[in-house]
C-alpha cells in the first residue's frame, strides 16, 4: 500500500479524514498499510453507523448518487449488510425503519482502507476526504422507498 503522506488522491484524503475521526488515528492507518481492517470507534462528535440489508441499501445509493447527498458506505458481502456513516446527532431519525439497526455512539466499525477490500468488506461509495456524510433523512426517505420496491 502506498503512504497516505506520498500522494494527494480522494484516496488517500479518504483514508486520512477517516483515520482522522477515531482516538488513534495512527493505529488505523498502521492497520490499512498491513492490508488488514481497522477498528474504528469514532470521536461521538463525529459519525454514527447505520446497519441496514445489503439489496435495500444498494437501490437507496442508486437514488442518492445523483443526488451528491451519498456519504460513506461500507458493504459485507459475508454479512449481506451495509454500514452507512450519517451525522452523530441525525442518527435517531432511523431508528424505527424495519431492518436497518443505528448503532450506539462509540460503536467499533471494523473496515478495510478506502479503494481496499479486506475481512469480508469493501467500500460501496468511499470516503473522499470532504466530510461528506449522508444525510440522514434522505437515507431514511431511500431506504423506505427501496424497501416499498422489494415488496
């Protein structure tokens, strides 16, 4: 893996603004040179985790994308889930969706390095390093839209 100080890329502004948001971000980027994931548990100030199903998640991108509202998404093909990074205080909008679970402040994320697929998982839509977090009401909006289509 190349230095994240060696280039300027989205990649790379990805991985340092993630590696960024946790307590030790130098662990995280040691762990993403070893080719392994990194256990993130971000500042509470920063993000929460949204865990929704694989399929709906990949039909609410498709409608966010053009939207330029699409944030961070980690999926697992093993888990069948997806992780959607959304602002620390807009998390409680999805709470009631059916099948999607708002992970509690300081819960551990475990992903590969931006533009890296490892344990299982891989970025949907990475990070680019600008901050960008989806919006959690129109997650919420494409999810259940998403949802209503798989019926």
């Amino acid at each position: 893996m190349t230095s994240t100080s060696s280039l300027d890329t989205p990649r790379v502004r990805g991985m340092t603004w993630l590696a960024g948001t946790a307590p030790e971000p130098a662990a995280v980027l040691r762990a993403w040179e070893s080719g392994t994931v990194a256990a993130i548990k971000p500042r509470p100030d920063t993000w929460r985790v949204v865990e929704a199903p694989l399929y709906p998640a990949i039909d609410a991108m498709t409608v966010l994308r053009p939207t330029g509202n699409l944030g961070p998404v980690l999926g697992g093909a093993d888990d069948r889930l997806a992780w959607w990074l959304v602002a620390a205080g807009t998390a409680p909008l999805l709470h009631d969706l059916p099948g999607v679970v708002v992970r509690s402040a300081g819960w551990t994320l475990d992903c590969p390095a931006p533009g890296v697929g490892a344990g299982g998982r891989t970025w949907l839509h990475p990070p680019y390093g600008s901050g960008l977090l989806t919006p959690a009401r129109l997650l919420r909006e494409a999810l259940l839209d998403a949802q209503a289509m798989a019926r």
